[in-house]
C-alpha cells in the first residue's frame, strides 16, 4: 500500500505544479470540483425529501393508529370493560411515544434538507462566480498582444527569413499546446482517480 501512497502523492504534486503554472487549467478543475459537489448535493436533497415523505406517510399512519385507539378505549369505557382499558391506554401511550420520535426524526430530515438547499445556493453562486472568472481568464488568453518580432533586414540571418519557425504568437501552436496540456492533465487526473 506505501507504493501506491508514494504514487497517488507524487501524482498530486505534479498536478498541483501543473496547475500552478497553468492557471486556467486550475480554475478548469475548481470548475469540475465544484459540479461534483453540486451533483453530490442535488443527490443529498433528493433523497431527504424521499426521507420526509416517508416519514410523513408513517406520521400519518401512527395517527391514525392512535386514533383508532383512543375511541376503542372510550368503547371499553362505556361498556364497562375495565379489563380492556388499561391495556388500550398502554397502547395508546406506546404509539403517542412513537409518534413523537418519528416526528422528531422528520423535524431532523426537514433541517437537514434546508441546510442542504442553502449549500446548494451557494454552490451554485460559487460556480457562476467561477464561470464569470474562466470567462475573463479565456478572454484574457486570446485578447493577448503576441509579442512583436523584430523587424527583418540586411543584418538578418538568412534562416529566419526562409522557413518559417514555430513561435510563441503562432496561433496554431497555441492551439496545440493548449490541447496537448488539455490531454496531459486528463491523464493526470485519471492516474489519480483510485
């Protein structure tokens, strides 16, 4: 297991440089973090309203149950059956406890999903605050003056006026190195996925 630890560490490091000296690429995976966090969350709040609508139906049903109790007990009162009434009393009072923890635990679920729709909320600010900040970094990227080539003339050597030479303001370099550094952080990203 110390090969792997070793592995997955060295691994997270190189990523965080690589992200370091790449920061759009960094925003990119805050951009990917913060979409999982929100699929985790929506799940979150599927499922505690799931929770809460069967705790309601059992909230429902226990009242029902106490109900049907509490008039049997007010029959074998009427009819004298003293031997009946203290055992439906005891009934009675076992399904009011019950009743209150089920009520109790649907009070919980009903907190839990506020403070998840209010995690939500945020998550979703976070991630537009995060779009609007790719936005500007990419315009930012392309916006950018290339730096300007010295100009060319008779002290020039020959070499630089005949073949043409890949440089940092050739549009179709950008491309592929931003392409080429696309591929090498999804690699990275899936080296460290267990």
């Amino acid at each position: 297991m110390g090969l792997f630890d070793d592995l997955s560490h060295f691994l997270e490091i190189r990523l965080e440089e690589f992200l370091r000296n790449h920061p759009h690429l960094e925003l990119q995976a805050l951009e990917e973090q913060i979409r999982e966090q929100e699929d985790d969350t929506l799940k979150l709040i599927s499922d505690l309203k799931q929770q809460d609508t069967r705790l309601k139906a059992v909230i429902l049903e226990t009242a029902q149950e106490i109900q049907l109790w509490h008039t049997r007990i007010a029959k074998a009162k009427a009819a004298r059956r003293w031997d009946l009434v203290e055992p439906a009393e005891a009934r009675e009072s076992q399904l009011l406890r019950q009743g209150n923890q089920f009520w109790g635990q649907r009070q919980g679920v009903q907190d839990r999903l506020e403070q998840s729709q209010n995690l939500l909320t945020q998550i979703q600010q976070k991630r537009q605050e995060l779009q609007k900040r790719i936005m500007e970094a990419r315009a930012t990227r392309t916006t950018q003056v290339p730096p300007s080539s010295p100009p060319t003339g008779w002290n020039q050597d020959w070499r630089h006026q005949t073949t043409p030479k890949a440089t940092d303001s050739d549009p179709l370099s950008q491309k592929f190195r931003q392409w080429e550094l696309d591929e090498e952080l999804e690699h990275l990203k899936k080296g460290m996925k267990p």
